[in-house]
C-alpha cells in the first residue's frame, strides 16, 4: 500500500484559486482567458550548489513580450501572449487558446547576485539562473557529537 503524503496548504491555496476563479468567470461572463486576470505561469524553483534555477511554462510568449525583475528577496514575472490580428471572418466551434497579460511574483529561497542572473528562452520555457550571494553558498560544517 502506497502512502501519500497530504500537504494542507497545498490544498487550501488550490481550493482557494478555484473558486476565485469560478466567481471571476462569472462575474466577467466567463470572458477571462487563462493569462487574463489572476492567471499565472506554472513554475519550478531549484537549488544548485552555486545558485538558484527557476524555470516558468510561458508557451506562445517571445523574448520582446517577457519582463524579469529581481529584487532583494523577490523575482517578478511578466508577460503577455497577444492574439492574431486578423481581421478574417472566423465561426468558432471550441476555442481554448488563451491571451493577455500575466505576472508572478514570488519570494527567493535565499540571497542571490542579481546583477549576475541570467534567463533563457527555448521552446516556452523560461529558464532563470540567479547566483547565490557568498553568504547563501557558505559550507555547512558538521558538528561532531559526542556520547555521555
């Protein structure tokens, strides 16, 4: 038997996107695209030995539509996928592609070396390497204990 490890606040900030979603939707007629109001780009934060990885899923955003802010503790996010500017007569049967604005904030793990971050954009995903500081990269020294 595989036992699953429940993380509450997980669930809570989940069941908490959902219904503000489910009242934006209605409130706006369900107009709202997923990159509309509230939406934010699926995001992955690691941690090397000399810095700091975030990588975001920003499919359909190019280079000269993304912005990366970093300040002392926080990297911001934001961007824009912008819809085809055809005028073309189009009877839509299902339409699922999604369009406008987005950001994300989100607290750093530990002090970096923003002046020396770099990002990388390939096939919609945007990889962020943020040096660690020299304090954050400090070795953990083992203490040796000892028995009475």
């Amino acid at each position: 038997m595989a036992l699953i490890t429940w993380e509450p606040s997980g669930s809570l900030t989940t069941l908490r996107r959902e219904v503000d979603r489910l009242f934006e939707d209605f409130f706006d007629g369900g107009s709202r695209r997923f990159w509309g109001r509230g939406a934010e780009p699926a995001m992955e934060v690691c941690d090397t030995k000399d810095a700091v990885v975030v990588k975001a899923q920003v499919p359909g955003v190019s280079k000269d539509q993304l912005q990366v802010h970093i300040t002392d503790d926080t990297l911001t996010l934001k961007g824009e996928v912008r819809e085809e500017e055809k005028k073309e007569e189009k009877n839509f049967y299902r339409r699922e592609l999604h369009y406008g604005a987005f950001e994300r904030t989100m607290a750093l793990p530990m002090a970096v070396q923003a002046n020396k971050a770099t990002a990388q954009l390939k096939d919609g995903v945007l990889e962020i390497t943020l040096p660690k500081s020299a304090s954050a990269q400090a070795k953990v020294k083992q203490i040796p204990i000892e028995t009475s």
